[in-house]
C-alpha cells in the first residue's frame, strides 16, 4: 500500500530529527537528552510533538499544483536549570538538519523554517515546563 504525502513528509521530518539532530547533539560538549519517538518516558531523551496542516498557496504555487504544509515541531521540556540551555540547543541543531537536508531525503521540493518559538514557564518551579516550537513549510509538487 502507497503512503500519502502527508505520511511521508511527517516520517521524513521524524528521521531528520532522530537521526541527523542526533548525532549533531552527540557531538556537542556537554549532555542534551536525545530525540526519540513513540511513548517514551525518561529523562534521558525527549519525544517532540509533529503536527501537519496545509497552509496558504501563493497563486503561482496553484498554477503549477505545488501544495505547501506547515508542519509544527514542538519540544516539551520539565523546568530545570539546563531547560533553556536545551530549547537553544536543540533549535540550533534542527536549524542545522533542515539547512543540510532542505528536500527531507527527497520527500519534499523544499523545507524552510519559517519561526521559532521559546516558551518559558509563566511562574517559576510551578510545575510547568520550557517549550521550544518550530514551525517549517514544506512545499511537494502535486501528483
């Protein structure tokens, strides 16, 4: 069976993020927790949020049948002291990930990051956490 477009932009960004991300954050000097996915719970990696919509086409983008998604990467993170250290790290390396890969192995046309978001908690030590949110666009010529 054939996976949708949808499907395969959401499995490339995923092995973008564990792949690639990781091995960027293996290098750095001091720990960062790695990104996995599934039902993961630990404090040794963290498991980022992938959400997909469509989004606005320009009308040159309907002329030529190239549909655009949004796609939101969000990083959930418990306060600690190293929390926002990790929500910088993390945005640098997936910054980087998308700048060497931009077609996501050959899924898309062109991804591009288009925001980046760092939340932090509105009281500290109150049981809410950091939150790092990425949103990319990603364009796919039309079947």
């Amino acid at each position: 069976m054939q996976d949708f477009v949808e499907q395969r932009i959401i499995k490339a960004v995923r092995e973008v993020l564990t792949e690639n991300l990781n091995s960027m954050l293996s290098d750095i000097r001091f720990s960062i927790p790695s990104v996995e996915f599934g039902e993961y719970n630990g404090n040794s990696a963290i498991a980022p949020v992938i959400t997909l919509s469509t989004c606005e086409r320009t009308e040159k983008e309907r002329i030529v049948h190239i549909d655009a998604y949004t796609i939101t990467v969000t990083f959930n993170m418990p306060d600690t002291p190293e929390s926002e250290t990790y929500c910088y790290a993390y945005s640098g390396a997936v910054s980087k990930a998308v700048y060497d890969n931009p077609t996501l192995g050959g899924v898309a046309d062109r991804a591009v990051i288009t925001g980046k978001k760092y939340v932090s908690p509105k009281k500290p030590n109150c049981g809410e956490g950091w939150q790092l949110i990425i949103t990319l666009r990603v364009t796919v010529e039309g079947l």
